[in-house]
C-alpha cells in the first residue's frame, strides 16, 4: 500500500495556527512543538488565554467610555432629533438581534463539528483499543493452551510411549516446538499499559466533551433569551427589561471573551499535535513499545517490514511440525497402544485451535487495521474538531458584538423612555388629547364629575341625598313633567327627568320628539321670561 504520509496531510487552519507565536509569562519565545507535560508549553497556551482577557478589559474600558458620553452628553429635544434617536436605536436593536441570531447558527454549527470530530476520536480509540484487547487475548490463550493442556497431553503419552524409545523422541521434539511457540509468543509486545491508557483517555475525553457540548448548548440558549429580553423591552418599553438586558448583556460579553480563550488555546495546542502526530506519538510511547513497532503502525508502507513477520513464520512452522508428528503417531502408535488415540486426537484439535488462533492474530498484528483507526481519530481531531473550535471562536466574537451594540444602544433608549414620559409630563393632565391622562382616565375614571340622572328623577329613598344642580330646580308645575313624559310616549330608552330646565336635549330622540321638545321649550321660555329679565 502507499505510504501513510500521502493519506495524512494537515489542513491549512493547523498549519496557520501553529505559527501563531508561542510565548511564555514572560514573553520569551517558547517551542511549539506540542508537549503538554512541558511547563513552558503550558504557560504558551496560558498566554493565549490572558490575552484574550486583556482583549475583554480593553472592550469593557471603551463600553465604559461610550457609556459615559453618552449619559452626560446633552442632546437636542427637537422632535426630528427624538424621531431620529428613535428610529437609531430601533434599527440597532433590529441589527443586534441578526448578528446575535447569526452567531448562534454558527455556534450550533460548530459545536455539532467538534463534537462528531471528538466522538469519531473516541470510536477509533475504542476500535484500536479492541484490536490489542483481541491481541493480548489471543497470545494468553494460546500460551495456556501450550503450557498447561499440551504439557498434560504430552505426560500421559509419555507414560504410555514408555518402552518405546522413538516414540519418546518424537514426544521431545513436539515438546520442543510448543517451547519455540511459547518463545515468539513472549516476544510480541503486551498491550496492557497502552489497553488502559487508551481507555482512560477515552473515557476522560467523553466526559470532557459531554460537558463542553453542554455548557455551550446553555451558552446559546442564554443568549437567545437574552436577545429576546432586548426586543421585549424595546417593543414593551420597559425600563426593568432593559436594566435586566443590561446586566446580562455584561455578563454575556464575559461569557463570550472567556469560551473564545478557551477555544483559542485549545485550538493551538491541538494544531501543535496534529502538525507532527506522529513525532508526539513516538516520544510518548519510548520506553513502553519497541520505535520499530511504533512506526510500523504509524506509517504501514511496504517498504517497512513488519516486525512480528519472523515470530509468526516460526509459530507457523512449528504448528506444522507438530501437526505431522500427530498424524503419524496416530498412523504408527495408536495401533499398539490404543489408549494414546485419546490423548494424541486432544493434541491435534488443539494444535487446530492454535492454527485458528495464528490466523487471528496475524490479521489483528497486521498494520493496516489500527493505521485507519490512526487515520480515522487524526481525521476527526484535526479536521472536524479544529474546524469546529474557529467556528466556536467565530460565534464568540460575533456574541461579543452583538451584545456590544446592545449594550450601546441601551442608554439611547432608556434616554428616549425618560424623554417620553418627561413630555407627558408637561401636557396639562386635562387635556384630552393627552395618552397619558387617557390611559390614567381609563383605569381611574372621575367619579366625581359624573351626573346620575336616576338621582334626578324623585326623591327615592336611595338617592335622597344625591340632589341636582340649584340652575337645573323648576317651578313648572308637576303636570308640566308629567306632560313631558307623555310627550316623549314613556319609552324606557329616553330620558324621564326634566332636561327643559338644564336647556339640553335628551341624548336620544326622533324627529317627531325634537319638534315638541322645541314647542315646549318656547313655551317654558316666554313663561319664565318676565321673572327673569336680562
């Protein structure tokens, strides 16, 4: 097969952020080759992290600034400029809500990419971590076949092949052979260390990336609430709403500053790695596996020769050795000593056995299996997981900016609120045109300006002491009413007081009605016209 190196190429984004200089707390430059156990190494990615936060504290200083004009710069009142400052802060909030919409929709992108890219990590560890699992299993199983049950079987054959010389020369040689088995078998390499350091690596890694997952799902959650916070209190015009916006808009920017520290620093560290994966991998595992192991998997080309290639050549050879010695004993000395068929048929299935068992392990030592777990975790990482960590710090500054501009525009408004109500406030509160007065009214209406006509009609036991006004009291005589009543037909829709004396005609009446009420009117006029000269 072609050489690993043409499979594995890192992307444009590793190479880029590998060059991203690597400085210490002190601000000497620092190696970036990725070596985690490197306390310099660290405090490089460590510096990422106080740069951004020294990127917050210039942000927060110039919201401060900008804050603080705007509160204690005095603007126009005039109607145009109010109109404008308005519209202003209405397209700003409309502008933040996209941006802030925008920026989930790529954090969601971006966190699902990481995410597929760590899990396809964790199924290649779990592959890779199956395969030497398989390995150890295999070699353990062959050696107590050899030891223990092949020992057993060659003894007793021993004791019945007593008297025959050749046949106990035969017996040593099979005895030899399992003894040249049993030497390639402990030369393969034991997986145990690498078994438990891949599942401890793979367990942590699940449980870092379910709680990275989580908290930037709440991330996005909280920032679309309190995107949401934002327009309701533009649209409802609600102070509280606003100072709540505020507040978290705040602690939203903090939020947004400290996961795009995060994702930078991990960011790098994990381009460091996957720009030579393989030069990390070598230094880590020295002293543990053979390099000649090592970088047969790492590399799997045909011009490296596997190393277990002669151990499972003389595994193989010797199986068949024995395989034909087993065979003519049972031809030549089952014959005469038929009680050996018994253990010399045990010896060849587990020879059988043992044959089944080389082939296994032969496939799962072969470098072509774990190299495409190799491949399929560097793809992952390095691909989508990086690709997904830029798209993550891209959500992080768009949030920034959205909720700057929030932030920005929140005292144009709250200015724009206490305007409003200030010019209300200087409308006369009878004015009716006033929404002020007419929203007041709604909810506490004048009682006390009210006329009811019930208490004008007579003198019930209810409302004796509601009495109408001293101009609306007639001398008419009571046949007088009396003949208006009758005037109007008694129909309960009209009114049944005296409206003559107050000069105002009943709310409801018809052209038939409005003409006596203008006859009796004249005549009311010229009777009490000599008692009341001009």
């Amino acid at each position: 097969m072609p050489a690993a190196r043409v499979e594995y190429v890192a992307p444009w984004w590793v190479v880029w952020l590998h060059s991203v200089p690597h400085l210490g707390l002190r601000l000497q430059p620092v190696d970036s080759t990725f070596s985690p156990r490197d306390e310099s190494y660290r405090e490089s990615l460590l510096f990422l992290g106080l740069v951004a936060a020294i990127c917050l504290g210039l942000h927060l200083i110039l919201l401060a600034a900008y804050l603080v004009c705007v509160c204690c710069c005095r603007q126009d009142d005039a109607v145009q400029t109010k109109r404008r400052s308005s519209c202003c802060v209405t397209w700003t909030a409309v502008v933040a809500g996209l941006i802030c919409c925008a920026a989930v929709g790529v954090g969601f992108y971006g966190n699902s990419e990481t995410n597929d890219g760590v899990y396809q990590l964790i199924y290649s560890l779990d592959n890779a971590n199956h395969t030497f699992s398989g390995i150890d299993t295999l070699v353990s199983g062959t050696t107590q076949k050899m030891k223990v049950e092949l020992e057993q079987h060659l003894a007793r054959l021993s004791e019945i092949f007593a008297a025959r010389g050749d046949y106990i020369q035969t017996l040593k040689f099979m005895q030899q052979m399992a003894g040249n088995i049993l030497g390639q078998l402990s030369g393969l390499p034991e997986w145990g260390e690498v078994t438990a350091e891949l599942t401890k690596l793979s367990d942590q890694t699940g449980y870092v990336e379910y709680y990275r997952w989580l908290s930037y799902l709440l991330l996005f959650i909280l920032d679309l609430v309190l995107c949401f916070i934002a327009c309701l209190g533009l649209a409802k015009r609600s102070r509280c709403l606003l100072a709540l916006m505020l507040c978290c808009g705040v602690l939203a920017l903090l939020l947004s500053w400290t996961s795009l520290a995060a994702d930078t620093a991990t960011a790098v560290a994990t381009s460091d790695f996957c720009v030579a994966p393989d030069t990390f991998i070598l230094n880590i595992t020295e002293g543990q596996i053979r390099t000649e192991v090592t970088r047969y998997y790492l590399y799997c080309s045909q011009s490296l020769s596997s190393p277990f290639q002669q151990a499972l050549t003389i595994f193989q050879r010797s199986l068949t050795t024995m395989q034909i010695q087993v065979v003519g004993l049972l031809q030549f000395a089952v014959p005469l000593f038929p009680t050996a068929e018994k253990d010399l048929l045990g010896i060849q299935l587990l020879l059988n056995s043992s044959e089944s068992s080389l082939h296994q392990l032969t496939a799962m030592l072969d470098c072509r299996g774990l190299h495409k777990d190799y491949l399929d975790s560097l793809a992952g990482i390095c691909y989508d997981g990086i690709e997904g960590l830029l798209y993550l710090g891209l959500f992080s500054l768009l949030a920034a900016l959205a909720f700057s501009t929030v932030i920005c525009a929140g005292p144009r408004a709250w200015k724009h609120l206490t305007t409003r109500d200030r010019d209300y406030d200087d409308i006369d509160d009878d004015d009716p045109f006033n929404p002020q007065a007419r929203r007041i009214a709604a909810h506490n209406p004048p009682r006390g300006q009210l006329r009811s006509f019930c208490s004008y009609s007579s003198g019930l036991g209810s409302q004796t002491s509601l009495q109408p006004p001293a101009q609306t009291i007639s001398n008419a005589p009571v046949s007088e009413y009396m003949n208006q009543a009758v005037l109007f037909g008694g129909n309960p829709r009209y009114e049944n007081v005296p409206l003559i004396g107050r000069g105002s005609p009943p709310p409801t009446y018809s052209p038939s009605m409005r003409a006596t009420y203008l006859s009796v009117a004249d005549e009311h006029l010229r009777h009490y016209g000599n008692e009341f000269p001009a």
